[in-house]
C-alpha cells in the first residue's frame, strides 16, 4: 500500500527479519534495534518500548496518540534505520474480538474513503491476520473470513484480493495485546548500526562509495570516513561536496567522523618520478598506506571503498591486487559486483545523488595519467616505487590530515588527535 492516513494512533510495531535468526545473540541485537530506535525518533519525545514474541511495540509517553507532525517522523526516518523490516503505527487494544471490531467499525470507513481509486476496476482488500495467542477463540483464517463479512457487508463495492490488495488491513493478536494497522512503512532492513563494529570508507564525491558505506552501515558497521584532496589544485568545493555527503550518511547512524588528507605532494612525487602509465595505481597504493594509518588510530576493523569491478582502471582485479597488498587491513568491497543503475538506484533512495552528481573536480584527476595501465605489473610497480621516499611521502600526507567538522568545516589536525 503506497498511500498513508492520519488517524489518532495509539502505538506502534516494529518487525524485523535478520535479527530473528540470530540465536542466542539475538537479545544484543534486539536491544541494539531498540537502542536504535529511541535515538533516531527523539523527535517524538519519549517512548515506551516493549519486546513481545519477535516484534517490538512502542507508545509515547502518557499514552499519547501520534499527531500528523509525529506520523511524518516516523515515514521519514524509520526507512533510514538499519535492522528495521518494517513499522506500522496502529491501534493497540484488548486481545478481544470485541475490542478488533471497535477499531474497524470506527476507523475503516475513513480509511476506505481515503484509498485511491483506480479507474476502471474496483478498489481491493484484504486482511491478514496473526495470532501467537492459541487461546484466542478464532484461527487467523476465521478471523480474515469474520472480518472479509462484516466489511463488505457495509462496503459491497470492494473485491477480495489476497496477494495485491489496494487496502490491506493487519491484525496482530497476542497474548497481552492485540494491534490493528492499516499502513506498513519500510525499514532499511539488516542489522542494527554499530553491531558488527567499526569500519573506516575512502569517501569520494561520486556516487559508488557513498552508496558503499550505507551498505556497510546496512550490515551493522559504523563507518567513519576518509576523503582525499588536491589543495591548491583542488578547489574548496572539493571538501564541501564531501561534507554534504557525510551529513547525508550520517543520518542512517550514529555519527561517524570524516578525516581529510592532502595528497598533493605524493602526487607530485609520482608525477616527477614515475612512469606516467603507474600513476593511478601508485596515487591509491599510496592513498590505501594512508587509509590503514588512519583505520588504525581510529580503530576500525576494516577499510571500504567503492570499487567496482572493471569500471576504471584502477578496479580491474589485477590493479586492485597490487593496490591492496600495501596494507594488511581487511578490504570490503560490498559494490564489486553492482551495475552503475543499481549503484545510483540505492544513490536515488538514500539521497545522496543529487550531490554526487554535482560537477566538482576531485584529487583522483590531478595530474591523471592519458592511458593509466589497467594490467600493472607488480614488480615495475615495485621499481617504479624505490624512486620514492615512501615513509617521507606517508609522514607528510598524515601531517597534512585533519579531522574536519562536516557542519562548520572546523580542522583538528590528526597527528594531535590524542588531544581531542
């Protein structure tokens, strides 16, 4: 159903999918979730959670029912909550039949009159039904059937369709409460942020490693990010365009920092002292000597990028070999396999490529090479390498690495991060 109504709610039921095949460590995660929860909906005020039988259900404070300002907070922000299925907000009530054909007498005729019509067929319904009570004097069919009679009864123009209705009612009968909900809106699904550790992305301003890092934070990473650029070579824009990607990522997590590097004088000493064809391998062996300095003082588990198999040449297996074996951290690679329509789909839906789409010069095309080899050769990579004073080159880029407020653009330089 893609169609909503404000209706006085008086709660809400959280589903999840992944989470429930996790065992004995499904408590951590379900409490993570509901941690989740609580932070990301602050702006409905306080709210009271409880777990029943693999679902979460919540209230505001004081049994309050939710506004129409409250019910836009909750479409806006569960979809960015990674390890949420689906939400629906909805009636809690007394697990009676009397108490489920209350709601449905009162509320289904708003809910009718509001459901678009199609010209040329009729508007469809149905019902699906749950029960975890077995006490319950009804099965879920019964229930369906009961229900499908009372309301077509009053609503002839209506036709059942199990499988594609335009209006669909649920009905969750438990043993302390049952939930009617006339509307399911979409969670990010996956793992809750922050439960499988932290990761640090290589953000650039494209559109494949701001998409890379929401499917890490999707698998319960917490990303923190690092960016390169080519100042004086490089313009301001360069950082802004980043930043505004970060504060668009950091709206699906806790907030993770971004970590700005300088990389014009490697760049210039492989500009001066090597073969023209090795400068885009040797540019992102250097950034990725970098990038494990900066995963290690931040203690993250693994380093992120965006690339994709075959796309430029620095992403073909051979490069991405020679440029990974720099570093003993773990790579992921979570877009190798995607095509450029999915990448900017999932871009499309988190909205980050409005951004990535804007026009702005990056350190990746400073002093880029006319035909970048995409075959290298690891030993004239290597030999290419010993015209270079790597650990000079390595120090000088991490004394030109600050940590960069997304919002105010205020730098702390890393090498005094201690004092932070």
């Amino acid at each position: 159903m893609n169609w909503h109504i404000d209706l006085p709610y008086n709660g809400a039921i959280c589903r999840y999918n992944e989470i429930g095949t996790k065992g004995n460590n499904r408590a951590y995660f379900v409490e993570r979730l509901c941690d989740s929860l609580r932070n990301r909906l602050a702006g409905l005020g306080k709210i009271h959670i409880e777990l029943e039988h693999g679902r979460v259900f919540f209230t505001l404070e004081d049994g309050a029912t939710f506004t129409p300002e409250k019910l836009a907070v909750l479409r806006q922000v569960i979809p960015t909550i990674s390890g949420v299925s689906s939400l629906s907000p909805g009636f809690l009530v007394e697990p009676t039949m009397e108490a489920l054909e209350a709601v449905l007498d009162e509320f289904f005729p708003a809910v009718r009159a509001a459901c678009p019509a199609t010209p040329g067929r009729a508007t469809t319904y149905a019902m699906r039904a749950r029960r975890s009570d077995k006490a319950f004097p009804l099965t879920c069919e019964q229930v369906e059937r009961h229900f499908a009679e009372r309301l077509l009864s009053r609503f002839p123009e209506l036709e059942i369709d199990l499988k594609h209705a335009d209006l669909v009612v649920e009905v969750e009968i438990r043993h302390q409460r049952a939930f009617v909900s006339f509307e399911r809106i979409a969670g990010a699904g996956g793992l809750p942020s922050g439960t499988a550790g932290n990761v640090l992305t290589m953000l650039s301003g494209g559109f494949d490693s701001p998409v890379a890092s929401y499917e890490m934070m999707r698998r319960g990473c917490h990303v923190d990010f690092l960016t390169f650029h080519s100042s004086p070579y490089t313009p301001p824009a360069t950082l802004e365009k980043v930043a505004e990607l970060v504060r668009q990522l950091n709206t699906y997590q806790k907030k993770g920092c971004l970590v700005a590097c300088n990389l014009v004088a490697a760049q210039k000493a492989i500009r001066d002292n090597c073969l023209s064809k090795h400068r885009t391998v040797l540019y992102r062996r250097m950034m990725m000597r970098i990038a494990e300095a900066v995963a290690n003082g931040l203690n993250s588990l693994a380093i992120v990028t965006g690339d994709n198999l075959g796309q430029v040449a620095s992403q073909t297996l051979t490069n991405m070999s020679i440029i990974s074996s720099v570093t003993q951290k773990m790579i992921l690679r979570p877009l190798l396999t995607f095509d450029k329509l999915q990448i900017i789909s999932v871009a499309d839906a988190i909205g980050t490529s409005i951004i990535s789409a804007r026009n702005v010069p990056d350190s990746c095309t400073v002093f880029a090479p006319d035909n970048p080899t995409t075959m290298a050769d690891l030993q004239k990579i290597l030999e290419d390498e010993t015209h270079l004073d790597i650990p000079a080159l390595l120090q000088d880029c991490l004394q030109h690495t600050c940590f960069l407020n997304p919002k105010t653009f205020f730098e702390h330089p890393w090498l005094d991060r201690q004092t932070i």
